[in-house]
C-alpha cells in the first residue's frame, strides 16, 4: 500500500487529485491543509492540518507528519507548495512528486519563464515602464507569481495601468493577446521524453479556472511542450497555458510543473496523469494510448456535506425511490451498495401494486436487500420498523416520511437528500 498525502488539500488540483485516485489499488489517500473546514476536509477520510508553507515550521511538521502516518509520496496541489516542497525535498521523509527545484523555481517566475523560452518560442511583449505611445493598448498586467486570474487586468490607458500598478505586487506588464487561450496538459519522463500533450479550449473561464473546456488539436502543442520539456527537464505531470495573437501566433503564456484542476479532461480521454506520475514515482515505465480523441468537459460545483448522524439500518421504499420513471434510480443504488459495503442492512418496505418479485427480478434488485417487506395498502410501514436497529427511513412521499416521523421519532429523507449521506 502506498500512502500518499495531498497538500493542500482544498484547492482545485487537490479535488483533482482525489478523484484520479480514491479508486485505484494500493494507494490509500490522506489530506493535510493549512485552512480549517476547507473542502479537504470533507473529501479525505483521513486528514491533518499543517503550517502554512511560509511559517517557520512548516518543513519539521510535515516530517513529523510524514513519519507518524508513514506518507510515502507527498503530491503539492497549490503552486507555493510545488516550489516549497521542491526545494526542501532532500529534507522531507517522503518523495515529493514535482520536476527539480531549479524548473520550480523558473515556473514560478513569469519573467524568469519567458527570459529561459524566448529563444525558442513565442512569449509576450514585456514593458518594463508604462509606455507613453497609445498604440502599445490595451495592455496585460499581471502578478509575476500569481495564479489563476487574481490581480490580472487588461488595461486600456495609461491611467487604468497605473491604478492596476497600485494593486499588485511584482506586476508583469505584457501586449495583450487577444485570441482563443489554451491549456496543454502534459506528461514527461527523464529518460523517455515527452510522452503526452494534449490541448483543450478555455471555452469559459471563471476565477482563472477553466469552468468550460473542450479538446484541441494542434501540431503546434507537441512542438511547444518538447522545446519546454527540453529546456525546463520536467519530469511527471504538467502543463502549459498559451493565447493567440491576432494573427493566430501561439504565445506561451505561463508554465506549471503539477497536477491542474482541469487534467480531468485528459482522465476522461483515458490518461490518468496523477494517476502515472505515482507510477513514474515508483520507477515504473509508463505508457499512454488515450481511448477518446474528442471531448468537451463543463465542470460544476458539487456539494459536500458533514453531519452527526448514526444509524444502523435503512429502510428505503421501492416506487418513486428505487424505481422512478420506469428507471432504477442509480444515485439510490449507489447509497445500497456503500450501505453494503459499512455492514449496514438495507431493507426494502413497499406496497408495491403489482406483483413484487417480478418486478424485483425485471429490475435485478431480487438479491440487493436484506430484507423485503410487502405490506398491504392499509397497513402503515410505523409498524414494520424494528427501532431497535437505529434506523432511518427514505421514501419519496412526503405523507410516508411525516407518519413514520411523527409516529418513530426517525430521520427521514428524500431521494433528494440521498447526496448528504454519501462518501465523496
């Protein structure tokens, strides 16, 4: 078993991370953040809190950690961890999946980034005073250790420059590219090469993520990721952002040496990048054949919840909760199989109208349930729950859910409600 801690663990690229993960053999996945009650803490079953990277003992608590729950591999989801974590790693009782410490460093620079790139490829126009000639707008300014589009604007005056100037710390003054912007995923290995790039569309961006994105193709992606791949020796997961001159001209807009958010388009695709940098990490050859070529991805908020809640049983109506629409409801499913799997019986308690175990077997629910209660149309289902199991009740009728909870005193819930008792 490979015990593989995520940090931080509340960002974007750490829900990433999780999801590429959490089902694969031999990998148990622990979280440590720095914030309390962040996302982190409701995705990873098992979590730590941790310094900031900045605080003096960030580095002899993360080694205290490492070596309590015996973490094996550390994957950095936040930029300030990729480079903190690259640097101390000689220091660190585990490995640390991130290129060397001198790529982190230049990745981290936007200027150092287009100074070690620009003889080789395109990077913007850089204006290291305000230009006074109105041709130059509108112009880009940028932090040049930012991330995502915090403190980013498009400026066009002299006088929006300034004021932009005012809010940001180490401004980047660039042209402004005004065409479609992408984002290359990529995979590279020391002695193989390049082994993956594949571009995607930032249809619609939100906060600097991705919220929209579709695959693209393009022979200049493959030839930009080699020269990076040649020039920064990256190593693992990783990946490029560009944007078009209005010519077309690709232009290199930033590089990233981790996991991104959005690399779960290429998961899709069937290339699990996390997923092959723990292989790459165990010293093991990887291989990458993606199964789907075209795909576009929209990505959503997705609610996690925490409660008090024990119970020891379910007891769960079949029409309108398991079966809706003449469908099996697979959310239900889902909540039966984890009941299944935390030894928790889950017993069926329907009037169903018709006649039951054929309805069972057409639907291939005959052996899911503990038990199967068959009541007539009079009779209330109070009476057929055994209290003594602490259980909780789930039907889609509203007068069923009020009686047995007037009548027991049970949590009842919805099929809606499903969402809060499942485990990410």
């Amino acid at each position: 078993m490979t015990n593989v801690l995520v940090f931080p663990s509340g960002t974007g690229i750490a829900q990433e991370i999780f999801f590429a993960l959490r089902d694969c053999k031999n990998i148990h996945l622990l979280g440590a953040s720095s914030l309390a009650g962040d996302l982190g803490s409701y995705l990873f079953t098992t979590h730590y809190s941790l310094p900031y990277v900045t605080e003096p003992s960030f580095l002899s608590e993360l080694s205290d950690l490492c070596r309590m729950a015996q973490i094996d591999v550390i994957y950095p989801a936040h930029d300030d961890a990729v480079l903190t974590l690259a640097l101390q790693r000689e220091l660190i009782p585990a490995q640390v999946i991130a290129p060397s410490s001198q790529s982190c460093l230049i990745c981290r620079s936007k200027t150092k980034t287009y100074q070690l790139l620009e003889r080789r490829l395109p990077v913007p126009r850089l204006y290291s005073l305000p230009p006074k000639n109105l041709d130059a707008y509108p112009l880009f300014v940028k932090p040049d250790k930012g991330q995502g589009s915090k403190d980013a604007y498009k400026v066009a005056t002299p006088e929006e420059l300034i004021s932009s100037l005012d809010r940001i710390v180490d401004p980047v003054i660039t042209e402004y590219l005004p065409g479609k912007e992408f984002t290359v995923d990529c995979f590279s290995d020391r002695s193989d090469g390049l082994l993956y790039s594949q571009g995607r569309e930032r249809v619609r961006v939100r906060s600097g993520i991705a919220m929209n994105t579709m695959a693209a193709h393009s022979p200049a992606f493959a030839a930009m990721a080699t020269i990076i791949h040649e020039e920064l020796q990256m190593n693992g997961p990783w990946f490029f952002q560009v944007r078009a001159r209005e010519g077309g001209e690709m232009v290199l807009l930033e590089v990233g040496p981790r996991v991104a958010g959005a690399m779960a388009m290429s998961r899709a695709m069937g290339v699990n990048l996390p997923l092959l940098g723990l292989h790459q990490a165990r010293g093991e050859r990887v291989t990458i054949q993606p199964v789907l070529v075209h795909m576009a991805m929209e990505r959503s908020y997705r609610n996690h919840y925490r409660h008090q809640l024990d119970y020891g049983a379910v007891y769960m109506d079949l029409d309108d909760t398991v079966v809706v629409h003449g469908k099996v409801n697979v959310r239900i499913i889902s909540f039966v199989y984890q009941c299944l799997n935390n030894c928790i019986p889950v017993i069926l308690i329907t009037r169903h109208a018709g006649v039951l175990e054929d309805t069972l077997e057409r639907y291939r629910l005959r052996d899911l349930f503990a038990d199967v209660i068959h009541i007539a149309p009079e009779q209330p289902k109070s009476q057929h729950i055994n209290l003594n199991l602490n259980p909780i009740f789930i039907d889609d009728s509203f007068l069923e859910r009020s009686q047995i909870a007037t009548a027991l005193g049970i949590p009842v819930f919805d099929p809606s409600m499903i969402e809060v008792l499942m485990e990410p």
